[in-house]
C-alpha cells in the first residue's frame, strides 16, 4: 500500500505542487489522487498537507502539524568514501545512480544524477560506508 489521499482533501494542490516523482493529480478545489503504483513512498505528500488528508502506508494520518518545505534534497556521493558496491545503485528507485568504472588499477565508484533523483533517500539508507547524503539543490 502506498500513500493514500482521504476524502478530508480539499484541493489546494501542495501535494501534487511538492511531490518529487509527480504522481499526484488533480484539480485545484477538489480531491487530488496518487498513483499508488508510480509512489515512491518518500512521504513529502504527507508531512507537508494543511489538512492531514493523507494516509501512510500503514493507514495512519499526520498527527503533528505540517513541514514547511523549502527546498528538496538530492543525493550526493562522496567518490572517495564509496566502496564501489553499488548498493545504492541496485536500490535506487528512479535510477538515478550510475557506476563509474575507472579501470583495471583503480576501483569505481558510484555517481548520483541530482535532475534525476526525486529525494526519496533510498541511497542514503543503503550506502555501507556512508559516502550518500542529502544536499540541498
């Protein structure tokens, strides 16, 4: 299950306005709807709506008052603390990591396309040596 607008949505289009991977449509003044199988299930939808009209995966609303949100972050990879495993790569949901293959004496290392990356994290969460993090565009 992914992320999952409510009935309680009353148009305004932050949501769809904000989602990195733009899979949220709809028409300002009424219910907007995601695509539950295009989601990448970052959850900038659901921390930033006025209304908490979204659900999370496991059906629950936001109980805290929204995020403002000023600026996405992208991946970024530090070539010289990367393993060249590219854990990263294999898990990107976008495809947005690449390997760089340096040749027979040098190992490779793995490269994030800031235009393509949609901020989810994944990257982050998988890098073994910690050379993926989120850097404001």
């Amino acid at each position: 299950m992914s992320y999952e607008i409510t009935e309680d949505c009353v148009g305004c289009g932050l949501c769809a306005k904000n989602c990195p991977s733009g899979v949220i449509e709809g028409v300002i003044k009424e219910s907007f709807e995601i695509d539950p199988i295009m989601c990448d299930e970052c959850g900038l939808c659901f921390d930033i709506c006025p209304k908490a009209a979204i659900l999370d995966p496991q059906g629950h609303r936001r109980q805290s008052p929204p995020k403002k949100i000023k600026k996405i972050a992208r991946a970024a990879i530090d070539k010289e603390l990367c393993a060249g495993c590219q854990t990263c790569l294999l898990n990107c949901p976008k495809h947005a990591i690449s390997f760089i293959d340096q040749g027979i004496l040098k190992a490779g290392f793995c490269w994030a396309d800031r235009d393509m990356c949609v901020g989810c994290g994944t990257c982050v969460k998988y890098c073994i040596t910690s050379a993926a993090t989120m850097e404001g565009k």
